[in-house]
C-alpha cells in the first residue's frame, strides 16, 4: 500500500515538473525576446549610442532626456506625425466600405462566397508585391490608372513623383488592403443579428435607413470598436508600404517620398536607427514616445466606448 501511494504521488511529481518545463517555455521566451529588449531600449532612450557596437553605450548624466529632447524639437518628427495621422485616414474610409460590402454579401446573392474571398485576398498578400503593382499602376506615363482618368480628359498626375499627390495615392492602396479585413469581421458580426429585430422593425413602418441606424449599426458597434482599435495600432505602426513604395522609388526622389510626404513615425525611427550617426538612442526615445501615444489612444477609445458601443 505504502509502495503504491509512494508510486503515485512520484508520477504526480514528475507529471507536474514535465507541466511546468512545457509551460514555462512561451514565459522564457517572452520573457528573452520581449520584456529582456524592452528593459534594454527604454535604458538605450537615455543613453548615447555613437554606433552599433555597444561597448560604447555611456549613460546621458548631464541631461538624462537629452534624446527625447531632440526628437520633439525636430521638425521632421512633427511631419511624421502629420504624415501618419494623414494616412489613418485610410481606416475610417475601409471600415465603411467594408461595412457597406458586408450588407450587400450578405443579401442571398450567387457566389457571395467568392465575392467575399476576392475582396479579402489583398488583405492576406504580400505587401511587396501589393506595392510593386501599384506601383506599375499608378505610373505616371502609362499606368491604368492615368489612362481611366485620360478618358475624361484629365492630366496625368505624378501620383509617386508630387507631395501632393503620394499621400493619396497611398491612402487609396490602404483603402484596397484593408477594406477586406473589416469586411470579413462585419459579416460575421451581421451574421449574429436576430432577423427578428428587422422584422420588427419592418412591421412598425421603419425605412431601410432607420433599420440601419437603430438596428444594424448598435449591433454591429462591438466589431467596430474591434476594427478601430486594432486599425489604429496598425496605423501608427505603417512602416512597410511607405519603405517599399520609396525604395523602389529611390533612383526618382529621396528615400523619404518627395519633400519626406512619405516619411511615417516608424519610417523616421528606423531612419534614426540604421542612417544616422549615433541615432539609436534616439530611434529608442520615439519608439517609447510611439507606445506612450498608443496607450493613450487605446485608453481614450476604451473609456469612450461605454457611450456608443452596444453591450448584449
């Protein structure tokens, strides 16, 4: 008896050391490539880093903040900021037409299934190669694009070569990835809605306007908090669309769009990293000033979001 009561709480011991090593492999690798590197760069934002080598990391003792300093008396960090508050506004205009393409897939339609997956697939493509086709189509001298618009007798228009036009033209490329994300997750969330309330709704004499306002949008509020939160996170992190449209733009205009119109937060912290000269301290400093502004949004729209997102 003894022999079998010490069998059992053996295999218990070893069953709950065998639990514990698998378990705790997700937490060491969180804990090496994620709070390990952030405990180094909040320490990097104060310290002057002359260059890669990091045995030449001093501490900043005479002004420990002189690296956020500068980065918030650059003029060309405000243009960042500019520029990447200019292209989120690619996310308000994607989440109504994916909302607006949702309502429609979701009348009883053939092949809305394939509708769906072909509105969907720029989401899931490579945005290389999202940006070397956008590339040839909004080329100034024979693009698709300048061709439709020549049809009305409208100039071509320098879309990648003219501050005027770049922003736009990558407004109009985010509208194009990004449309099928937010109209997948409204399909589903339009899917969950009792028919019964349009039902209702129907029979008290409601228009198909105030159906949607009084039933489809309050529903659909969750998912759109969702879209917004996750879409504006993306948005202040949009690095790789502006770095690839510029590089294989570079032989045209400088590295950073024409007059750095495609200069995002990002796209100047990475400038600062790996172009300038001792700038790793400072690429630090704007990746924390990057986080602290996401908290406060993703705070903001969390508080905010008591008044107009409907709970069930």
């Amino acid at each position: 008896m003894a022999k079998q009561r010490n069998f059992k709480l053996k295999a218990k011991t070893q069953e709950t050391i065998a639990g514990t090593l698998f378990a705790s492999i997700p937490v060491i690798g969180f804990l090496l490539f994620g709070i390990l590197p952030l405990l180094f760069s909040f320490f990097m934002s104060f310290s002057s880093i002359p260059s890669f080598a990091l045995t030449e990391i001093s501490f900043l003792t005479h002004n420990p903040f002189q690296n956020y300093i500068s980065v918030l008396s650059d003029p060309l960090f405000y243009k960042a900021v500019f520029n990447t508050l200019y292209a989120a506004s690619s996310l308000p205009i994607s989440m109504c037409l994916g909302l607006l393409l949702a309502i429609l897939l979701n009348q009883k339609l053939k092949m809305k299934r394939l509708y769906r997956t072909f509105i969907f697939i720029p989401y899931v493509c490579s945005i290389v190669a999202i940006v070397l086709m956008w590339r040839t189509m909004l080329n100034t001298n024979f693009g698709p694009i300048n061709d439709f618009l020549g049809l009305f007798r409208i100039e071509p228009i320098d879309w990648l070569t003219s501050s005027k036009w770049f922003m736009p033209a990558m407004i109009i490329m985010g509208v194009w990835c990004g449309t099928g994300f937010s109209m997948i997750l409204y399909s589903a969330a339009l899917g969950n809605i009792n028919p019964a309330y349009y039902e209702a709704a129907e029979i008290d004499g409601a228009n198909i306007f105030q159906r949607f306002f009084s039933i489809t949008l309050p529903l659909v509020s969750p998912t759109t908090f969702f879209i917004l939160i996750v879409g504006i996170i993306g948005s202040l992190q949009e690095f790789t669309r502006f770095q690839a449209i510029n590089a294989v733009n570079s032989s045209i205009i400088s590295a950073t769009g024409p007059d750095n119109s495609g200069l995002t937060i990002v796209f100047y912290l990475y400038n600062k990293a790996f172009a300038e000269t001792g700038g790793l301290g400072q690429a630090a400093s704007v990746s924390w000033i990057l986080a602290l502004v996401t908290i406060i949004l993703t705070i903001f729209n969390f508080k905010i979001s008591k008044k107009w997102v409907y709970e069930y």
